[in-house]
C-alpha cells in the first residue's frame, strides 16, 4: 500500500498512467469534430458566405481540459486511494484479538469494535490468520484461526454481556503455537487478567487497547432513612458530576423521569422523594450512560406497602404489649407504612393489605371482600375474640371453615406439651425458612376438616393441623394465621420467623435482602434480562434457578442479571454487586499499552473519484456535441439527461382551500356537485345545478350562488349546504381523509344526493354497475339506515305537495334516513310524528341533473320524456328539487303541526 | 397514372376549399375575354339568366326589343341578361427538387403544401365557375369538376426532381388570364423576372407565393455542418453553422425584397408562407388577392 502523506493508494503503479496524459493531449488536440452532412434547400443563399471563426477546427481547449480531468480522475481512482488510511505496526503469524465484551465496554463497544475492525483489517492486508475471542462469552472448544475476512464478518455480531470474564482453562482454549495478542480490554481490574496474561504471553507479543474514558456504574440502591441512596461508582481519578436518573412508570403507565440527582463519581446519589414515586421506582441509570453497569434495577427492596392494621375495640387500655397488633406493628414498622383507624376509612386510602388481628365480624364484610377480590390481600389472626365468635358457618374472609371454639394445647387443662412448627412444604411460600425451636403454639383455631384443607394449607404443626390457612378471593388472597397476633397463644410472635413470614407474604420487605436465608427454597424465574447495553429484554426460555444460586451472584449466561420472581416475591440481580469497588487495570511492563485515540476513519475516495471521471465524461458528451452542432438533434437526449439529474420535485400538495373560493361559499347557498372524472356527466351536473339554482331563485326566496364542483379532498365541506353525487360506474374513490372530512360533513348536517343515474332499472343497488359502485363508495359512510322514501315524509311537502320524484326518469325507488321505530301516527293526523334533523342522504336513480340541466340561456340542455308530458315531468323534477333544498335548509320545519288544517283541507279529507 | 395519390390530394384540397366561398375572380379585361362563365356578374351584359327589363332607348337594336313584354303596354322593353363571364386561371407548382425539403419528419415538404394549395385554389375556382389550367406541365384551362380530378392527377403524379430548382414557365400563358406561382423561390432570379416579364407582356395579372419551411426562415444549426442542396448538386461547408444565421437571413429577406420588387412591378402579388403555418391562412390570402385583383 503506497502512502502520500494522508492519501495512500491500492495500487500505486496504477499512477505512472497519468504520464500519458499529455501525449493523449496532442492527440485530442489534432482532432476536429467530424462535420455533419446536411442536406438543406437553402443552400443556394448560403453560397459565398466565409466562416468568421476557424477555432473549431481543432477540439476547443476546455473539452480538451475537460477530457483530461476526466482521465486523470479515472485514473487515480482505479489507483484506489484512501484517505486517512489505516497505518499500523504490521507483524507477522495468527493474531489473536480478544475482547472483554462485558458490561463496561458497552459505553465505547462503537470504540472497541472499530479497533477489532480495523486490527482485522490491517490482518486481512498482510494475509495474516486472526481468531475473534470474546472473553465474556468463551466458545465451547479450542479456538481456532481462520481468515481475518471470515472472522471480521462476526465481528458485528458480537455484543457486550452484562457480566463480567471469569477464569478459564486457558491452555485448553487457546489455539496451538505462536501467535501476537490484541486484546481490546474494557480497563477494569479483575482477578482473570493476570492467567489470561500468563496464558498468552509467552505465545508472542501482546498489545492491550483499552477506552481513555472512565467506567462508570451504578451500585445497589439502598433505602435508609426514607432516602435512596445510589452508590456511583468509578475507576476514574478525577471525580466528574455525573446525573443519575430514577425510572419508572407515570400513573398513566408510561415510562418517565421520576428524579434526577447530579453527585460526584464514588459518592452516593441521594434520592429523597415521596413514597407514591418511590414505590414506582423500576430503574435507576447513569444520564447518557450505556451499558448494564450504569444500571440499577430496583425491587421489592425499596417499595414500601401501605398496611391497615385494625385490631378489635381494646377493651383493655393500656395493655399495649398483649394489644393484638404490638408485634405485628414492631415487625411491619421498619419496612412498611402502617395505617391505623377503621376498615372504612383505610379501605379508600388503598392499602396492599390489610391485617385483622382477633375480629370476629367486620362491619361491611361485602366491602372488604370485594376489596380483596380486586387484588388486596387480607391477612387474618386468630385470637379470643375470634375464636368466641365462630359459628362454624362458611365465612368468604376466612380461606378455611372454621369449627367453634378453640383448642387448647399445653394449657393447665390439657395433656400434652405445646406443640412446634412442622417444616414447610415445598410448594409452601414459606419453603425454605429456618424453624426455630424455640416457637411453640399453646392454642389455635381448628379447621373444619375438608377436601380442599391441605391445598390451603401453607404452615402446619408438627400434628398436621394447620397454622397458616391460604385461600384465593377473586384477584387477591386470604390469609389466615391460626393463632393470635400476639404471645398469648403462641410464641411465634416473639421469634424473627415471624417476620420472615411476613416478608413471604410480601407484606414486608426485608432490608437483609439477598441472604441465603431470604432466598433459599424457593425456584426463581427470570422474567426480564438486562442486555449488555443496560436495555431490559423479555427472559425468554430461561430456566429458573435456585435462590441459593441466585443469592451466590455467579452472574453469566445462565444467570443473567435482570428480574426474578418467584411467586409474589421479585428480586433484582443487578450488574454490580453490592460492595464492588471499581479499580482501573495495571498492565505489567512487558505489555504494550495502546492509547485510545480517535483516529479519523479511512475514506476510500475511489467511488467519489469514478463518479467524477463518469460525471465529467458526460459532460463532454454534451460539449461535443455542441461543439459539432449536433446538440440541437440531442436535444431530446439532453433533457432526459437533465431530468434524470435532476431530484424529482413532487408538486406542492393541495390540502388548503384557496380562501377566495372558501369566501364565495360561505357567502351564499352554493349548490355543489361532486366531480366523478367523467366529463359528459360533469357537465350535466353543472348544468343541472345551474338549472335548480335559477329555479329556487325565481320560485322561493333561496338565492344560490354559482354551482361549484367540489373538491372532496380539498375543500372545507362544512361549508356546503347541499352536495349532489352522481355516481358513475367507474368513480374514483375518495381518500381515507377525503371520508373522514364527507363523515364529519354528514354529522354536521349535510346532505347529499346519491344519483346512480340508471333509473334503477334494477331494483335498489343490486344489479347496476353504478349501484354496486354506490354501495363500494358509501360503504366507509356514516349513514343511518335508511328506507324508501315514506309518504308522509316531510321531503313530500316541505315546499310544493309532491308524491313523485323524478329526474330524468320516473322511478319510486328513493331512500331516506329511516324514521325512528317509534314513530306512530297519531289519531286523526296525517303524518306520523317525525325525528327531527336532516336525513343525511338521499339516494336514487334517477338522473336529476339531467332533468334541471339548462343551458347558457336557460333553455333545457335535454329532452325529459315525450311533449307535454315531458314538460310536466320536468317541472316535477324541479319541484323535488325545490323541497330537497328546502329540506336542507329549514329541516323538519314543515313536519309541524302549524299546516296540519291547510294541508287536510288540500288532501281532501 | 396512380389514381390514389391523386384522390388523397383532391380530397384534402376539397376539404381545405370547404369553408370559402366560390371565388369571383375579378375581370378586368371585359371586352378582349369574353367567355360565357357559368356565374352572373349582378349587371347586365352578355349571358344567359334574365336580369331586368327596361325601356328601349334610342340605340338599341330592333331585335333586342323584347316584344312580349312590350304587347303588354304602350312602351317598347328591352330584355336585359345578367352579365355573365368566366376567367382563366393557370396555376404553377414548382416540382424541383428542392420544394421537396422537409426540415422536421412531423411537417410534410413544401411540395406537398403547394400543391395542396394549388389544388384547393382550384377547387374555389372551378365552384364559382371558373377556368383553371396548369402551366406545367402544360393543361389548358377548362371549367368543370372534371377538369378538377384532372388537374388532381397532374399535381400529384411523380415530379422528374431533376433539376434542384424550379424556373416559372410562362409560354402557356394566355392573354389577360390570371396566374398563380407556388414555388419556393430560392432558385436563380432571373428566371422568375423572366416569367414575370412575359406574363406581364401578354396583360397576366397574379399572384407569387413563396413557400418556405420554418427551418429555412430560422436556420436553426450549429457547429460544423456541410450543407448539400437537395438535388446534390450545389454543396457548401461550414465550420460554425450558427455563426451564418444572420447573414443567412439577410440573405434571405434580400431575396424577399427583389421578389416583391419584381411582383410589384408587373401588378402581381407576392406572399410568403411556411409550412409550419395551417395552410387555410396562405389559401385566404391567396383568395383573397386574386379575387381583388389588385
């Protein structure tokens, strides 16, 4: 690869051809343009005449420059020059590139991959076998080289883990004999460095690349004192501001900002919010920070739930350590927001659960129960009380029946000692919690035995009989703890058993999280992964782990950090474990420390050359030919070519009405016509609603404007009284927004005139082109349904007194609106009592514009049936008109009673 | 003879002649050519059709007295006839090859226009009765829609392009008749001064018109063009074709002007037409100078 300075070329040799530039020169130079033979009558008037000029004998200069720029480009760019090329030290043998792929290369993976993409490069030039291994993610067997265009094809594929390399049987990986290292390190220290060191050291020279930029991360929020405290890490020296950002969801359900707080790097971000944006808390990042690490995923940890606690009336005041709710208040205090009072009122401020302590009734146990049925969960205790009150009948807000009366055991007067705790089931949600020996239970409240009493059982003593009772109501739980709430019957009150079992319940959320303790027993199911980038992805067919493992923090492929749940729990495994303290790498002296420098990126300038040379070259078409008189006979050719060079420049688009035509509109009565395409009928539908308009105009007070075609897409229809549509077999359809705008035209109490214009010979819209077409075009309409025209319909005689309605052809066959169903005729009236409003369409066949055409003097445009009786029909053409716009513009008025006499009077009755 | 060209030619000529009304070509030289024509003059003299009855004066010859309207009354009538005559019209339709010059494929040459206005000329003349006859080749006048589908066949047979440009003939000519010259006129002058001088020795009276096709007015060419005549025989080369434009035109006007000098001179007409225009323009105007005659 030849260099010239920030230029180098593919193939410099390809240069020494720009030598012959000058001999092609003289050679362009001699040639003229070779004439054009013309035969031409004119000639004889030419004869005699001398040219004034003789330069085009030879190829005028600036073609000749032209030419030899174009060449020259041509040339130097088949030479394949690239500028800002990548230099490097080449060596010799298999390069190993290996990469750390975790969590804190995500912010510079761009970095770390153009370095990989780039070594590779510099590999493939000098013919040199290279292997990609990503550390994070070890390939199963030994590694071995391949070309560097085969192994730069996945290097696009590789993306950063979210966790970290671990150790590894290096010699087992490693390829076999010499090979340089590269290895593209993500600058943090960890205890793998120095055996991946020893591993390949001895195998040849290795270089490590590592980002200049700091590893930032986010550490394990932590609730204290009502305040978020986010740890902010970093490896970096200088401590920068940085912005931390809490997430989570608005109560809308999107996604937002809940707080920002700027610290210092190694300090702690502080978040003092109020509990309802705590507890909605998801996520906590790094402003502008990619990657796991800049991630810290919240859970159950930092909610903290609103109890009712509502113990029975204390009969005995003062009392407060047997009060029934002294231990549950201790034990919930620390993690949870405890709200006393009555069941009323605690139910409207929307508790997660709500603890009864020794109630035998409650006062509105509807309430409650549809409370739990919508998701609460309801814990009960037993107690004196309770137990007095037992009728032995099904409760729903108890999961077990209950017999009457207690049981006593290790009393006074009783045999036996206090009887202890039976281990929890597996499938138990105390599973996994260490029985201390010291709790005993003296009395409980027993159960009526029943098939579903062991499912609902979820604690037992060690004789079988149940502890804890759970049964589901609705979307929420009942949960019913056999024995008092305080020491009385038992000690399980007194022991930290107790408050685990809470934390179970999710009624509590531990502070000790992440323990053995907490975690073991229970199988964890990952339900949302982090991606090395910090993104949350669905778990997809992950296997659920052990809370053993999961307490254990091996993070990698099988143990991704993310969201784990197992039943009502949900744990965050986040990226950085609590306690981690980043350190930046030390390399020892034997190793090449590459600086992170942004080198501009190598631009091939080969394409940009040719196109030039191409593009140059086409000019000289042109300029040859103007020098040889040809480019009038090119012409044709020439525009093309413009036009091709040329962006297509799509018209403005027409979405406004013109404010002069919107004017003439909202003026006056327009009677408007929809444009169908074709011509003919156009023209007939101006010239009929010319016709109509001069006739409303000599007839009725009504002065209509000048007839307009409408624009549907275009114009505001919410201007137009009246929209005549003759509809042709082949009409265009209007657009989506076109129906939207006709829709919001035809609630607003427009009306518009179908017109098929086939005298729906046919019956209704079943066998005519136009009326299948009429039924394609209304179908995205709001129209109501619709029935023929009725007698009594208001169109019959809101001006003249009409049963007919013909156009052009006489036919029955007109739709309206229907009446509603309850419409009835009243006794001794003509017409039934009818809605009000404008019926939004008509539809007929019967080529109405056709009957009202006039021509420019007045005259009718087409003959309408035969003499006389044509004429009349015409005439009756007009008057439905007539009625239809009045229709229009006075509504139902003349379905009044006001004419009822004049109108029996006329009708004969 | 191939009928069909000639049908074509007839037929478009009809259609072109449509719209105008017969053509009255004015007489001037009533007393030397006479000829009974199939048209009144609305005046009395010499014909067939009955014009007016008026009193005999002294003067008039016996037998001109008509003696049935005068038996009627005291007074002696003379039955007048309406003044009837027809003229001849020789037509010329340059057939050299250089009329066959078309400067674009879309516009026919300037011998498919002449002769078409040549024969829609004729088809007005011989309506309102008129003799029309060729000078070349030679076809004496004749009325008649017969002498139509004559004249047609002559037009539109095959011209010998032998010669690149036309020279009127006017040896055919006959006294105090009309003449009309399509020609394109590019060729040696002198020839048309000629014709005219001829023609205007036996009292023709015409009309000259030039037609050109819209390239040979514009001279719309670039770079280095060699110019051939359409015959081959005259050749010219130029190294910068747009340079010539101007002086091409000056050229051409000069022509113009010598043309119109000539026509002048001999109480002829001289008109120009392009082919680029409709042909009905050049016929009305063509019309219309005849008809007036001036």
């Amino acid at each position: 690869m030849g260099a010239l300075g920030a230029i180098s070329f593919a193939s410099p040799w390809l240069l020494a051809a720009l030598a012959a530039l000058p001999v092609l020169w003289f050679l362009l130079r001699a040639m003229p343009p070779a004439p054009l033979r013309r035969r031409f009558a004119g000639v004889a008037l030419l004869l005699g005449l001398a040219d004034r000029e003789v330069q085009a004998e030879r190829t005028p200069w600036w073609l000749l420059l032209l030419r030899m720029v174009a060449l020259g480009a041509a040339i130097v760019g088949f030479a394949g020059p690239v500028l800002n090329p990548a230099s490097q030290a080449v060596g010799a043998g298999p390069l190993l590139i290996a990469i750390d792929a975790s969590w804190a290369d995500a912010p510079s993976w761009a970095r770390v991959q153009d370095r990989a993409a780039r070594a590779l490069e510099v590999a493939r030039a000098a013919g040199r076998p290279a292997a990609l291994l990503a550390l994070s993610d070890l390939p199963g067997g030994q590694l071995s080289f391949g070309t560097a265009d085969a192994v730069a094809e996945g290097l696009p594929g590789l993306a950063p883990r979210p966790w970290e390399p671990g150790e590894a049987d290096w010699a087992a990986l490693l390829p076999e004999g010499r090979f340089d290292t590269l290895w593209l390190s993500d600058g943090l220290a960890r205890a793998m460095r120095a055996g991946f060191l020893a591993a390949v050291e001895p195998r040849g020279t290795v270089t490590v690349f590592q980002p200049a930029a700091p590893v930032l991360a986010l550490g394990a929020p932590q609730l204290l004192d009502g305040a978020v405290k986010v740890p902010l890490l970093s490896n970096g020296a200088e401590a920068s501001e940085l912005e931390v950002v809490a997430r989570g969801p608005d109560p809308a359900g999107i996604e937002r900002d809940l707080g920002r707080v700027t610290a210092l790097a190694g300090a702690d971000a502080d978040f003092a919010l109020p509990a309802e944006l705590r507890n909605r808390i998801t996520r906590f990042e790094i402003a502008g920070q990619r990657g796991a690490g800049a991630v810290a995923l919240t859970d159950d940890a930092l909610k903290r739930r609103k109890v009712a606690l509502v113990a029975a009336g204390s009969a005995r005041e003062g009392l407060e350590l047997l009060a029934p709710t002294h231990y549950l208040r201790q034990a919930l205090a620390p993690s949870a927001e405890i709200l006393e009072g009555t069941l009323e009122d605690m139910l409207l401020a929307a508790p997660d659960a709500v603890i009864l302590a020794d109630v035998a009734q409650v006062a509105d146990p509807e309430r409650l129960a549809d409370w739990v049925a919508r998701g609460g969960l309801l814990i009960r205790f037993a107690g004196p009380r309770m137990a007095a009150g037992l009728t032995g009948q099904d409760d729903p807000l108890l999961p077990v029946r209950l017999r009457a009366g207690g049981r006593e055991v290790g009393g006074t007067m009783s045999w036996g000692a206090p009887r202890t705790l039976a281990p929890f089931a597996p499938d138990s949600p105390f599973a996994g919690l260490v029985l201390p020996a010291e709790v005993v239970v003296r009395a409980q409240v027993l159960a009526e035995p029943s098939p579903e009493l062991a499912s609902r059982t979820i604690a037992s003593l060690e004789d079988g009989t149940p502890l804890v009772t759970r049964a589901a109501l609705g979307e929420g739980w009942v949960v019913l703890f056999h024995v008092s709430a305080n020491a009385e019957w038992s000690s399980l009150p007194l022991s930290g058993l107790f408050v685990q079992m809470l934390e179970r319940l999710a009624l509590a959320s531990g502070t000790a999280r992440e323990g053995v303790a907490d975690l073991a027993g229970a199988t964890w199911v990952a339900e949302r992964v982090l991606d090395g980038f910090g993104a949350l992805r669905p778990a997809g067919a992950l296997g659920g782990v052990s809370g053993e493992k999961l307490a254990a923090r091996e993070l990698g492929a099988a143990l991704p950090p993310g969201l784990y749940s197992a039943g009502e729990r949900q744990v965050a495994l986040n990226t950085i474990a609590p306690g981690r303290v980043l350190e930046g790498a030390v390399w020892p002296a034997g190793v090449t420390v590459e600086a992170d420098v942004q080198a501009p990126p190598p631009l091939p300038l080969q394409g940009a050359l040719l196109a030039l040379a191409l593009g140059l070259l086409l000019v000289d078409v042109l300029g040859t030919l103007a020098v040889s008189g040809r480019l009038r006979a090119a012409r044709g050719v020439a525009v093309l070519l413009a036009l091709l060079l040329l962006p297509f420049a799509p018209g403005p688009a027409r979405a406004e009405m013109d404010p002069a035509r919107a004017l003439a509109v909202a003026g006056e009565v327009v009677l408007a016509y929809v444009p169908t395409g074709d011509d003919a009928v156009d023209r007939i539908s101006a010239a009929g609603m010319v016709g109509l308009s001069q006739v409303l105009y000599a007839r009725t007070s009504v002065e209509p404007g000048p007839p307009l075609a409408v624009d549907l897409e275009t114009d505001d229809l919410a201007l137009f009284t009246f929209l005549y549509w003759p509809v042709t077999a082949d009409a265009a359809v209007p657009s989506p927004t076109a129906y939207a705008r006709i829709n919001r035209y035809l609630r607003g109490g427009g009306m518009i005139l179908f017109d098929t214009r086939d005298a729906d010979f046919a019956g209704f819209g079943t066998a005519t082109p136009e009326g299948r077409r009429l039924q394609a075009l209304a179908a995205p309409l709001d129209i109501p349904p619709l029935e023929p025209i009725p007698a009594d319909h208001v169109l019959t005689r809101s001006f003249y007194l009409l049963q007919d309605f013909p156009g052009r052809f006489v036919g029955r066959g007109v739709w309206v609106e229907a009446a509603p169903p309850d419409a009835e005729l009243a006794e001794g009236m003509p017409f039934r009592n009818l809605n009000d409003g404008v019926t939004p369409v008509v539809i007929g066949g019967n080529d109405w514009a056709a009957a009202w055409a006039v021509d420019g003097s007045g005259a009718p445009l087409l003959p309408v049936g035969r003499g006389q009786t044509g004429e009349r029909q015409r005439e009756i053409a007009y008057r439905f008109g007539v009625n239809l716009l009045m229709h229009v513009l006075t509504g139902n008025y003349k379905s009044d009673q006001v004419h009822v006499p004049a109108l029996l009077e006329r009708l004969g009755q | 003879m191939s009928i069909a060209p000639a049908q074509t030619l007839r037929r478009e000529a009809e259609a072109l002649a449509a719209p105008l009304p017969p053509l009255l070509v004015a007489a001037e030289q009533l007393a030397a050519s006479v000829q009974m024509g199939a048209h009144g003059r609305r005046r009395a003299g010499a014909g067939d059709e009955f014009w007016q009855f008026r009193a005999a004066a002294a003067g008039d010859a016996l037998r001109s007295i008509d003696w049935r309207r005068s038996a009627r009354s005291d007074a002696q009538y003379v039955r007048e006839r309406e003044w009837q005559a027809a003229q001849s019209i020789y037509l010329w339709v340059d057939g050299a090859a250089s009329m066959q010059y078309s400067g674009a494929a879309a516009r026919g040459s300037k011998a498919t226009r002449a002769r078409l206005l040549a024969l829609a000329l004729a088809v007005l003349m011989v309506r309102s009765g008129e003799k029309v006859g060729l000078l070349a080749p030679p076809s004496p006048p004749r009325p008649g829609r017969a002498q139509l589908l004559h004249l047609a066949s002559l037009l539109a047979a095959p011209q010998d392009a032998g010669a690149d440009y036309g020279a009127p003939a006017a040896e055919g000519l006959a006294p105090h008749a009309r003449a009309l010259m399509l020609s394109d006129f590019l060729g040696d002058p002198g020839a048309v001064e000629a014709a005219l001088a001829a023609a205007a020795q036996r009292g023709v009276k015409g009309v000259l018109m030039q037609v050109l096709d819209p390239d040979e007015e514009a001279f719309p060419y670039d770079g280095r063009v060699i110019f051939e005549s359409m015959g081959g025989s005259l050749r010219y080369e130029t190294r910068a074709a747009g340079d010539l434009r101007l002086r091409y035109r000056e050229r051409l006007a000069a022509r113009r002007d010598l043309l119109a000098g000539l026509a002048r001179a001999a109480g002829w007409q001289f008109g120009t037409h392009h082919t680029g225009q409709p042909a009905a323009t050049a016929l009305l105007w063509a019309f219309a100078a005849l008809e007036r005659g001036r």
